[in-house]
C-alpha cells in the first residue's frame, strides 16, 4: 500500500483545505474580537459569522451558542450548570463519552450529588420505560431532573432515541444534556435539548474547538471565570481561526449516508472470513459510517498495530481512551463482556469512503490475520 488508509473518522476527521485555508486568513489578522478598534471589529466579524453559520447547522438560535475548546469542555459545562442550579441526582446513560461521565462524577463530589447509570439494553439502547419510572417517581430532595444521553455512541455509533427523552425530561420539568459530538454532520440535528454540544474536528473542522448550546430556559454558570469574553458566559480569548475554520467546516457538512454500503459491505465480508466475529449494535440504528466488532481469540490492540504497520489507521475504541488497557465501557454497559475478552476494533469511514478502502482493508487483514484468499486456498 503506498498510501495510507484512514479509516478512523469518529476520532477526527481529515480537516479539508478551504478549511486551512480559512483559518490561514484569520491568523493574519491582528486584532482581538474583543477590542473596539478596526482590528478588533474585524476579528470579531468572523466569530459572528461563524456563529451564524454553526448555529445554523445545529438548528439552533445564534444568541444562545457559546464557543468552547471542544465537546468535553460542553459538557463539563452543562453539568457544571445543572449543578449549580441544585440538581442532586443526574442520571447519566453509560453510552456516554468520558467527559461526561467523569465529569458527573467528579462534580458531584464537589456538590454532594450522585449518579445513576440508565439501563441500557444489549445493542446499547437507553432503556426508555426505566427512565420514564425514574422521572416519575423522582424526590423532591434530588432537585430538578437533570438527564444526560448521547446522540451516538462513539464507539458502536448506535443512535439514541433522544426525541422520546426530550418529551419524558420535558414532562418531569427537567433538563436534558444531549453530546452531539459524534452524531453532528452524520444524522440530521433534530435535537430539542436544553444544552447540546458538538466538535468542529467531527465535521472537518479543526481540533479544539466546539460550541455549545444553551437554551434561553436552562440554568447557565460558566466553568471558566474571567473577562467573559464569549457573551459573559465563557472566559479566554477567542480561537478566531479555529472558530473561523469551524465555520468554514458547517458551511457544507460532510454526507456520510453512502458509507453505510461501505460498512455493510466491510462486515458481511469479515462474517464470512471469520466465523466467531461479533459486531456491537448491529441490531440497532446506527451512524452509518462505524463498524465496532470484536474476534474473541484476538487482541485488539495487537490488531490494531498490525494494521497500523500495514498503513491503516483504525482505533481500538474512543480516542480519548484508547491508550489505555482495560475493556470498552459501551461494550460492559451492554452486558457483553465475554464476546470481547481481548477488545474491540472500530473501523469508522469518511467523507470519501469507497469500495477500495473496504478491499484493502480486508487484505492487510487478512494478512495479519494469516487467513488465505479463495484465489490461494485453490
């Protein structure tokens, strides 16, 4: 292979030229957004219209987005808020991303709040009825409701059913956090939530930078304290060129739709070469682009290396964890530990996915698997 294949997308996506080319022509400017002057105006007019453009593509109103260093900073923030508003018990889905969890978990302590993991059902599924009992029978004592439940799973890439959560949270007076992140550009954003975040590097943006929204009704306390410079509600100098590349990015949002033919095509083709492969959340709805599976007499992180000294760059689970060992938490969550006793392999595709990243992925596969092609068992 002379070229490497990337086939790691739900970690970041490749950042595309205009984008580059967009942040280049915001660096050369000298000014602070935040300054009066000319300079500052100018620098300022490329956050606004960048705003404009990535609330658009949320589906959500201008004035209340608020720029961040990425999804965790989003949600740390959301729950930082919800916290402070004297919510004392959040349920939390276990599908979610680190920074939400970890950050549930560690600011309740601050607070003297708890956690509560939703059930979730062995395709990842949150478990819909559970929830709804819980918000029914929710204590006084515990504060308002405060739910957290990812778009897609970063992982297995299985959609959530965030409408019929919206409308439970929604009855029960309470505030919902939906992480975007990894849903954001691949499925329509149809999410009615009280703080939404995304990342630009999701949607061939740029690398630390995000944005969050928080609906006019949603309790807001900044997690960053100082100038205020992002509408009061976050502190630090603008990321113009960041922000600038964001915006760039949202302009055309990337169309994954047709990598499903791809993925679909990778995994029928994986079943038949190895009888005992297990996909995660095969029978649920998922983000077309991501395959996340498992071969029960393998490592995963042997795997992934050899594919890597292969030219293929694919990853071993969510990015921000996959240098560590231990087992998937969306896999635990799913009660299904023993199909994946060494890990689990993601294979997520991109904006440019195609027939021939399929067939080369499965040659070095096969190759550092040691399986022989029909053409060389003859």
């Amino acid at each position: 292979m002379t070229k490497r294949l990337y086939l790691d997308h739900n970690a970041t996506t490749i950042t595309s030229p205009d984008v580059v080319e967009a942040m280049m022509a915001a660096l050369a400017l000298d000014g602070n957004p935040s300054a009066q002057h000319a300079d500052g105006r100018a620098a300022n007019a490329i956050v606004s219209r960048a705003r404009e453009t990535v609330s658009l593509a949320m589906g959500v109103c201008s004035q209340d987005l608020i720029f961040t260093s990425g999804g965790t900073e989003g949600c740390n923030t959301a729950i930082w808020s919800g916290l402070k508003a004297g919510c004392r018990r959040l349920l939390i889905s276990p599908m979610d991303h680190p920074a939400t969890i970890n950050a549930a978990e560690n600011f309740c302590e601050i607070f003297g709040a708890r956690t509560e993991m939703i059930p979730v059902d062995a395709q990842g599924r949150t478990d819909m009825v559970w929830l709804k009992d819980s918000l029914a029978n929710w204590e006084q004592a515990d504060g308002r409701p405060f739910v957290s439940i990812v778009a897609a799973n970063s992982e297995t890439g299985v959609i959530q059913d965030i409408e019929t959560a919206t409308d439970l949270v929604e009855a029960a007076g309470g505030l919902l956090l939906v992480d975007a992140t990894q849903a954001f550009g691949k499925i329509p954003m149809t999410f009615q939530a009280d703080y939404l975040a995304v990342s630009a590097h999701k949607v061939g943006g740029p690398k630390g930078v995000g944005a969050l929204y928080v609906s006019a009704d949603a309790p807001f306390a900044p997690l960053l304290s100082g100038g205020g410079q992002e509408r009061r509600r976050r502190s630090g100098t603008h990321n113009v060129a960041g922000i600038a590349g964001f915006g760039k990015a949202c302009e055309k949002l990337m169309d994954l739709g047709h990598s499903q033919s791809c993925r679909d095509r990778l995994e029928a083709e994986l079943t038949a070469i190895e009888p005992n492969i297990v996909f995660f959340g095969a029978e649920a709805a998922r983000l077309p682009n991501t395959s996340f599976f498992a071969v029960p007499d393998a490592s995963s992180m042997t795997l992934m290396m050899g594919l890597d000294l292969q030219g293929i760059s694919v990853s071993t689970g969510t990015a921000c964890s996959s240098g560590k060992t231990g087992e998937s938490r969306a896999i635990r969550a799913m009660g299904r530990t023993a199909e994946a006793p060494k890990g689990a392999i993601r294979v997520s595709f991109g904006e440019n996915a195609n027939v021939n990243e399929v067939e080369d992925f499965l040659t070095a596969w096969m190759k550092i698997r040691r399986i022989k092609s029909k053409s060389e068992a003859a």
